[in-house]
C-alpha cells in the first residue's frame, strides 16, 4: 500500500515524527519534494535527529529510503548529514538511494539566491540555501538532474565553479542513483509491501494551493507524490494530513490566525517554548497563532486528504480554554473559505471559538479513551468541523507518545 504523508498548514507540523513512527511498519519511504530547508526532528529515547535531505525512515535498519524525482539535492548538505548520522549509530550505506531524475543544487543556485531575496521588494523569506533558484532552473530547463552526471555536454555549459563542485561529488552520488520509475513498481506486490511517500514543507506552501507567492518552490501537496515517486493517481491508497493543535509559519506571508502580540497573555511565549516553535534548518523562532481551521479544511480538500494526524496536542496541557480560528473577518465581510487574495488574507482578523481545556497532562495516555473528556471534545470538534477523522493523536515528543485510533494500513478509503 502506499500512504501520501503531507504538512497540513505551513510546514513544521510534525512530519518527521509521524513518518518515522509509521516507518517501522515499512519497507521504502521516498522523499517527494524540496530540499535543504526543509526540516524534521526525530526523537528516539535520548537522542535526537535532525534531518534536512533524508527521509524520517533512515532510523529503522531495514529501511530503503530515497530522495525523489521532485526534489532537489545539494550534494554537499546531503554527504554532511549522512556522516552525522553515521557518528549518531545509524548505519545508512546500501539503503540510501536517489532518483536519477532528482536535479541538485549548485553553488551558483546559492549565491543567485542570496542576490535575489536582497533584491526583492517584498522578501519571500529563503533560507538562502538556493532551493528556488534551482526550481526556477529546472523550469528554465537548464538544470542538473543526477543522470546528467553522465552527459559531458551538458556539463561543461555550466560555470567553473559548478563544474569544479559537481567533479568533487559525482563519485559519491553516482553509486546511489537508481531509476526510480523502475525500482518503485518491482518488487514485492502492492497489496504486501508498505511504502510512505514524505513530503516537505506543508500544503499552505505548495507553490500552486499555497498563499503565492509567499510560498516554497517545490509541490508540497499530495499532488507532487505522484510524480515525485513515479507513480499515478489509482497508486495511492491513503492521503495522511499533519497539524499541530495550533498553527505556526516561517518567513513572510500572510497568516490570519497570528497572534497580535498585545491579547494573548503570554500564550505566544508558552507555546513557542513548550512547543520548541524554532526552525530545525534556520533557528528562526516561528510565527504563532490559534488553530486555523478555515486554512485547514482548504487543505483537506484540496488535497484530498483521507485522515489527519494531530500533533503537539499536550502544549495545551495547561490552559483553562483552547481557542481555535474558525472564520475571516475582513473590513466588509465574515469568510468561511481560504481566499486566493494575499491582500484580502493580510486584512483578514480571525473569528474564534474557545473549548475548555483539559489542565493535566496527557504524556501517559495510550489510548483515545485515556484522553480527557475536554481534549476528546476538542478532537471531536475538529473532526466535525473539516468533516474529516483522526486517525493519530500525539501527545509528546517520544515516539511511544503515539495515539493510533485507526490503522492506515486497513483498506482502501
């Protein structure tokens, strides 16, 4: 079967904790989209991982991962962050491969990208590490795919520098090519291997569904695992959706749930720190505000997703009310949809509901029924809201902080 796991709002929902729970199940898990600003921690007992190009399932010593047709690879971040997880115990050769078809990252795609956001008259926000530089290449259609390694001629139309920086990694990358289109479809039949298809970034982010064009580069939606892992529409069994009980986001943009910075009494800070609200890649601190609901339920349709994974639900442990935003008030108006118009988003003010909290802690509960009744009714009210269920509920950091209400891996939705 082959479960789709996307971010449902704006990045940093959790992804990398759900994948990795549910890789131990798995046999592949393939990256489908971004590259190097992207980031996933995983927490295993005492230690932890932060991963940047490779996919969450790398931890499980029997599972192949591999960086996809949609994604975009800087060679150099990719060697450092597989030696970093050697020194951390995890042994990655032989299960580590890329899709020949993957276009990579280069220095001129970093120094491009630096100049352009300097010059932008409305930053986007890049980590400056060249991803939407080598997109916007690979549209141009002058990029550097992995098999293109093997094309002399096109090489040598890059810069020096490119061609020097491509010379000292194409010995290390070349072993770890494999034509994805082929290796996805042989093997074990369907119906008996279990494959997860990770995607970067979060669907309020995609390129084409997210608020453009404060958005990253790549197709973060459920949309870009079809082409991203060389499969079709009739492949896909599952669309699994990340979201955190509260909304955040990185860089500019609009954000109409935000939090304004005089009215909360203090609930940016608890959050930010309870919920370590800093980006993996940048150490940025993130951007905070009420469960959006509205931008969700956009994303559930537009993506098609089947089940929802609800995460970081314990940073609420201690509040006497949960608020979530539930409509957009504008200068004229009250919307219930996820408007295309950033000017219309940037004045929009965000329609609350509050639920009462739970005010104990929710680490220990292993089950849906452990759960207190406020934090079941609040679960409940999401559900019934974007009139889609939730399958995972997590509950802390480690990976045995895992609520599983309904099996992924039954049949098909």
């Amino acid at each position: 079967m082959n479960v789709v796991v996307i971010g449902a709002q704006w990045g940093d929902e959790g992804k990398g904790k759900i994948v990795d729970y549910l890789s131990s199940e798995v046999q592949k898990v393939v990256r489908f989209s971004g590259g190097a600003n992207a980031g996933h921690t995983i927490v295993h007992g005492d230690k932890t991982y932060k991963l940047h190009l490779v996919p969450s399932g790398i931890i499980y010593p029997d599972t192949v991962v591999i960086l996809g047709t949609g994604m975009v690879i800087d060679p150099e971040a990719l060697f450092a962050e597989l030696e970093e997880l050697e020194k951390q115990g995890v042994s990655w050769k032989g299960r580590v491969l890329i899709s020949d078809r993957a276009h990579l990252v280069l220095p001129s795609h970093r120094q491009e990208d630096l100049r352009r956001e300097e010059e932008r008259e409305n930053p986007i926000g890049t980590t400056g590490r060249g991803i939407g530089v080598a997109y916007a290449h690979k549209a141009y259609r002058d990029g550097v795919r992995l098999a293109d390694l093997a094309w002399p001629r096109h090489i040598a139309s890059l810069t020096q520098e490119d061609q020097d920086f491509l010379a000292l990694w194409k010995d290390r990358l070349l072993p770890l090519m494999v034509d994805l289109a082929s290796y996805i479809h042989t093997g074990a039949p369907r119906e008996e291997e279990k494959v997860l298809l990770e995607g970067a970034q979060g669907a309020l982010l995609d390129i084409d569904l997210g608020t453009y064009p404060y958005v990253s580069s790549g197709a973060s939606c459920s949309g870009g695992a079809l082409s991203g892992a060389s499969l079709g529409p009739g492949d896909i069994d599952h669309v699994l959706g990340v979201f955190k009980a509260y909304s955040t986001r990185v860089g500019n943009g609009p954000f109409p749930s935000e939090f304004d910075g005089r009215n909360q009494d203090g609930l940016e800070t608890h959050i930010r720190e309870l919920g370590r609200e800093y980006g993996v890649t940048t150490g940025r601190p993130r951007r905070i505000g009420y469960l959006d609901l509205v931008a969700l339920r956009y994303a559930c349709r537009t993506n098609g997703i089947t089940s929802l994974a609800l995460t970081h639900l314990d940073v609420y442990d201690t509040l006497e009310t949960v608020t979530a935003c539930i409509g957009y008030e504008t200068d004229d108006q009250t919307l219930d949809y996820f408007p295309a118009s950033i000017p219309l988003l940037e004045r929009a003010r965000p329609v609350t509901k509050s639920l009462p909290g739970w005010q104990r802690p929710l680490g220990e509960a292993s089950s849906f029924e452990d759960l207190p009744r406020e934090a079941r009714d609040y679960i409940t009210f999401i559900e019934d809201y974007l009139e889609v269920p939730i399958s995972i509920v997590s509950v802390g950091y480690q990976r045995n902080q895992t609520i599983v209400r309904r099996s992924l891996w039954g049949e098909k939705v």
